[in-house]
C-alpha cells in the first residue's frame, strides 16, 4: 500500500496562522515587558545611567591612554578638579528638581568669594565674620530669586538669567575688577584658603574642597529622602498642583529651595579661593554651565520630579573623566566640549524615553 498524501485544510491552515500570531504576540509583549522593567528601573534609579558611563569611560582611557590614567594621583585630581563644579551642581540639583532652573549659582559663587575676601582683606573683618558675611548673602541673592520666582511669578529661567546679569556686574563694580594675590591672604587671612590645603594618602592628593563636595552631597542626600522637606521637593518638581492640594506650602518651600542653594554657592565661593589661591572676578565664569551639565549628564529631569544627587556627583566625575581622559590622549581640547555636549543630548534623549514610558 502507498502512504496517501496530506491534505492540509483551510480550517488547519487558519489555526497555524493563529498560532504564529500568539507567538510573535507573546514575543513582543515579553519585549515589551523587559524595556518596560528597565525603564521603571532607570526611573526608580536615575544614578544608574550615569554610573554606567562613568565606568565604561573610565575602563576606555584605562585602556587608551594606559596607566598614568588610572594612578592614584591621576583619579584624585579629577576629583580636585570636579569639586568646585560638584559642590554648584548641588546647588543646582535642588533647583532642577522643582522643574526650576539658577542660571545665576556661578554669579553667586564669584560674588560671594570676592566679597568673603574684601571685607577681610580690604575692611579688616575677622575672617570668621567675613565668611558668616558671605554665605549669608549666598542665601540672600537665593531668597531673591525665590521670591521673583513664586510672589511675582516670572519664569525661573528668566529670573535667574537676570539675577546672573545683576550679581555679576555688582561684583565687578564693588570689586573695581581688582584680583587679591594669593601671597597676601595667605600671609593675613589663610583661613580663606583653607578649602585649598591639599593632603597625600598614599599616592593620592586631596585637597579639603573634595571633601566639602561628598560632605554636602551626603547631607543633601540624606534631606531629601529622609525628610518631609525632601519629599516636599520631589513633589513640587512632579506635580505643583497636586503637591498644593496635598498640603504642601509649595511656594515657601521653593523659597527655601532657592536660599538653600545660595548657601550652597557660598561655600562653593569659599572653597573657589582655596582652589585658585587668590580672589579674583575673572573666576569661575563659566561655573553655572558647567554644574548644569553635571546635573542633566547625572540622570536629573530638567521637568523635574526625578533625579538624585549622586547621579550629579557622577555627571560631575563623567566630565572630569574625559576631560583628564582626553588630554592625557593628546587631543584637541575642543574634543572634551564635543563630546559632552553630546552626552547632554544623549541624557536629554534618555530622559524623554523614561518619562514617555513610564507615564
């Protein structure tokens, strides 16, 4: 007997037709399912991005430039390099996460060393005093700003852009553009330089002013997920109106926001006397661009709601690391601008698809 051939019928071939289209259906729900988990990750962890670029860039220029890149001394004076930038970035974290923006935290940083500075040097105040002086007045321009942004409702980025404009040309007036030599506060006032003392551990340098950016950070972390207060500027940055409604003094609390981060500044104006050794106008011009990128490369949403300090602690070293990692390469320096500017792209672009998903 010869074997009879297969006939398949229609109603067989529909019920494979079937079943191939609850298996690619299965197949991209399970994907689905998998960038789903990863994004509600990333936006539970926004630190995790950042940390990741931090370690494959700095596995890169181990490899690249070889071991001069990765020498104790190499690694902490990106941290010496980064700490000004860190300490602002603080600063300007506080503010982003109000789905707010300080374009002025560098005119406060400069305006406040100079002042620190002349009222000890010029004036005779004890440095003590002089410092007291100058972070309270990092907490005063903050105030102002807060108040422009919540009684008289004007937008954070043109308030501050403004603020930026006025604090600056206030310092170089009542500075008259005059630079204090490093030799004459060391000699008078050494404790304006104290930020700046460097120490070895091993074969590692640190300077007093790394230390100020963890302490800071540690204690910013700390407020702002341990404390009412912290909560309270989370929900501002998501929901202004929802916060309102749940109890939240939401314009007092973006006031203290922004005197917070003046204070911040402050100390990032005392450590920036230490860093460059003399008080200077010129210092620190480009200082709010810089600790915004920080901020943005550190996974914070520029809409607010979202972001961490620790994730701005490794925008920060993200920076320090290719710009030490290309340099040592022997690039051009235009290299480094590129492509940060990049990563800020890339950050931008990944925060979007977090915030579009999980919605």
């Amino acid at each position: 007997m010869t074997d009879q051939p297969k006939h398949t019928s229609g109603q067989d071939f529909e019920q494979s037709l079937a079943g191939s289209d609850t298996a690619v259906a299965a197949f991209d729900s399970e994907r689905r399912g998998l960038m789903s988990r990863l994004q509600h990750f990333l936006h539970s962890s926004p630190a995790m991005v950042p940390l990741f670029v931090l370690l494959v860039a700095t596995a890169t220029f181990s490899i690249v430039v070889g071991p001069k890149f990765y020498s104790p001394f190499a690694l902490t004076l990106i941290l010496q390099q980064v700490a000004i930038t860190g300490i602002v970035a603080t600063a300007a974290t506080l503010i982003i996460l109000t789905a707010g923006i300080d374009l002025s935290v560098g005119a406060i940083m400069v305006l406040t060393s100079v002042v620190m500075g002349r009222v000890a040097m010029i004036d005779g105040w004890p440095t003590p005093l002089a410092i007291a002086f100058g972070i309270a007045l990092g907490g005063a321009c903050g105030w102002i700003n807060g108040m422009l942004v919540t009684k008289v409702k004007l937008p954070p980025f043109i308030v501050t852009l403004g603020t930026w404009s006025v604090f600056a040309a206030a310092m170089f007036i009542y500075s008259s553009n005059e630079t204090i030599r490093s030799q004459e506060i060391a000699a008078e006032h050494p404790l304006l330089q104290f930020f700046g003392t460097t120490f070895k551990v091993g074969g590692a340098v640190f300077t007093y002013a790394v230390f100020l950016m963890v302490i800071l950070a540690v204690i910013v972390w700390y407020v702002l997920n341990h404390t009412a207060w912290g909560r309270h500027v989370y929900a501002i940055g998501d929901d202004p109106e929802a916060a309102e409604l749940a109890g939240v003094r939401v314009d007092r609390t973006l006031v203290s926001v922004y005197v917070v981060a003046g204070i911040i500044c402050a100390l990032a104006g005392w450590a920036l006397i230490g860093r460059i050794g003399a008080i200077s106008p010129q210092s620190g011009q480009n200082e709010n661009i810089n600790a915004i990128t920080a901020v943005v490369i550190g996974g914070t949403s520029l809409f607010g709601g979202r972001g961490s300090i620790l994730g701005t602690l490794f925008g920060a070293l993200i920076v320090g690391v290719f710009s030490l990692g290309l340099r040592l390469w022997g690039t051009d320096p235009q290299w480094t601008q590129l492509t940060v500017g990049a990563l800020i792209i890339v950050a931008v672009a990944i925060d979007q698809w977090i915030r579009r998903i999980s919605s």
